[in-house]
C-alpha cells in the first residue's frame, strides 16, 4: 500500500500544511487514504446496514445524530440518549478509519445499523452493492459547503484568516480540490444511482431539512426502516428528535464544546460553526459567485439538482 500512495498524484494546500492525495478521482489524506484501501479490500457490509453518506460539511454531523435518535429511540429518550454525553461522531462510526474497520464487526461492537463514510459512490466497498443495503446521502449549497470547508480545516490547522485567506480555499475547490472531492462529482455519483435504485438511495438536502425538518425526518424515518407511529406523532416524539439534535441545542452541550476523537487535529467545537443557509454571502464576491454558479451551471446541466 505505501508504494502505491507513493505514486499517486499529490497536492499540497495553499496554506502548506496539509498533504492530499488523489485515488479514485476524488482526494483525500493519507490517514484516511490507508483506511479507505482497507474498507474496500476487507468490509463486510450487511442487508440490514444503513450508510449515511455525504461529502465533508454538507450536515453530516447533523444527519448522524438525527439517525441515530430515530434508531434507538426505543431504547432511549431525550433525557437519556447517549448524544447528550457522547460526540455524534462516537455514535455512527465512520467507515474509513482504521480503528473501526478493523474491527471483526462493526454491527457487534456499536449494535447499530448505521454506518458513515465520505467517499464518493464509486468508491465504496463492493459489498455494500452486493449485499443491497441502504445509502442516504445528503448534499448542501456548494457556496455554503465551501466556506464550512475553509473555516474547518483553517481551524484545524489554527490559522487565522490572514494567514490563511479564503481566496485560496475558494480556488482550489473550484478546481476540484476538496476532501473527498470534486465536490461536483461527488454530488452526482449519489444522485445518478438514486435515479437508479431509489427504493435503497435516499437523497437529502441541507436546506430542505432546514425548511422543512418535521417531513423530512419522518422522511428519513421510513426509509431507514423506523416509522414513527400515529401515537408518537401524538406524544411529540418527532418534535422532541428534531429539537434534540437541533443545532441551538447540540452546541451547547459540554461534550460538543470541549475535547477531541481521539488523533483528531478538529475539536468538537469546529463541527458546531453556525449551520447557517446563507454564510457565504459574509465571504464571496461578486465574481466569485459568478464563476462557481457558472461551474454549477455546467456540472449539473440536464438535472433535477439545484445547488447554488
């Protein structure tokens, strides 16, 4: 494996700190490169899984938590799910890490169905195609995702934004150059296989989920397998989901404030920013707007997707 990173295209970003590295058409560290080799040399997935699958900052942290408040919600309540005490990301293990897919079994060591991962379609273990499991996929305004991305990874690497200035971020996306992206490619690759196998891909928008989060959790409810009743309706138990993983609440708590996973350079707090529609008004000029909506434009010419 070390020797076939070695002759992948590299690429280092503006600010000189971080290294990627581009296998399969899209790019990526060389921690997560190495986990991902080993997910698709070795996973197992299982019928009854559910990937929950999304490019880095499209609200992956908020659908993890929504799913897994709507799967154990049986088990726990608002007063007394682990998401109160534990970072959703401890929750729904991530596929491309090695702690976890080395793992025997991830379904016996977290007794859930739910599984993230960041790659792209193409690019997921062959036994999540051929066991026939479930994939919701959730995608967000690529302006929006990419100053998410900027002041991330910028934290992350504890820069200020003089050091680190947005122009740099914002062009190397444009060209394509992103965690797990071209984010374009990314987008598409879930939506075409949706159109594909709807009744097993499931494709979510940030910002419907934000307009409309009552429907669209009881959307996501039905297609995981975890209907909610007429009595629960009744009881508020979607409503107590939804406040429950909103983001007023979920940043407030001390587990999201503080503390870090573990050999992780992000601290909590970074995955609580401002999930706010809108942000990147604060960042983009007008010429930058014009030439990523002229690049959305041309991407996603021909179909149904709007995210600009």
């Amino acid at each position: 494996m070390e020797e076939m990173i070695k002759t992948l295209p590299q690429h280092t970003c503006a600010w000189g700190k971080v290294k990627a590295y581009k296998y399969q058409e899209f790019w990526t560290v060389k921690p997560f490169l190495e986990a991902t080799i080993l997910a698709q040399q070795s996973f197992k997935a299982e019928p009854s899984d559910v990937f929950l699958c999304s490019a880095p900052k499209t609200g992956t942290t908020w659908l993890k938590s929504l799913a897994f408040a709507i799967v154990t919600r049986e088990k726990f309540d608002e007063s007394t799910t682990p998401l109160l005490t534990k970072f959703a990301h401890e929750c729904v293990p991530l596929l491309e890490k090695a702690q976890v897919v080395e793992r025997e079994n991830i379904r016996k060591n977290f007794n859930l169905p739910l599984i993230s991962t960041h790659l792209r379609y193409a690019s997921l273990p062959e036994s999540v195609f051929s066991s026939n499991c479930k994939i919701v996929y959730i995608y967000r305004n690529i302006k929006d995702v990419i100053v998410s991305h900027y002041h991330f990874l910028r934290e992350g690497l504890k820069l200020s934004m003089e050091d680190a200035p947005f122009e740099g971020a914002f062009e190397e996306f444009c060209q394509g150059i992103s965690g797990y992206g071209p984010y374009w490619d990314h987008v598409l690759g879930y939506w075409k296989a949706s159109l594909e196998r709807p009744e097993k891909i499931l494709l979510l928008k940030y910002e419907d989920l934000k307009s409309e989060p009552k429907s669209n959790v009881k959307r996501l409810a039905d297609f995981i397998g975890c209907p909610f009743s007429v009595d629960e309706e009744k009881a508020g138990v979607v409503d107590n989901i939804i406040r429950l993983c909103s983001f007023e609440n979920m940043s407030n708590l001390d587990v999201n404030k503080t503390g870090k996973l573990n050999g992780s350079m992000f601290e909590n707090r970074f995955y609580y920013r401002k999930a706010k529609v809108g942000d990147w008004k604060n960042y983009f000029t007008k010429e930058m707007e014009e030439r990523i909506d002229k690049l959305t434009d041309e991407k996603f010419n021909g179909t149904s997707l709007l995210l600009k």
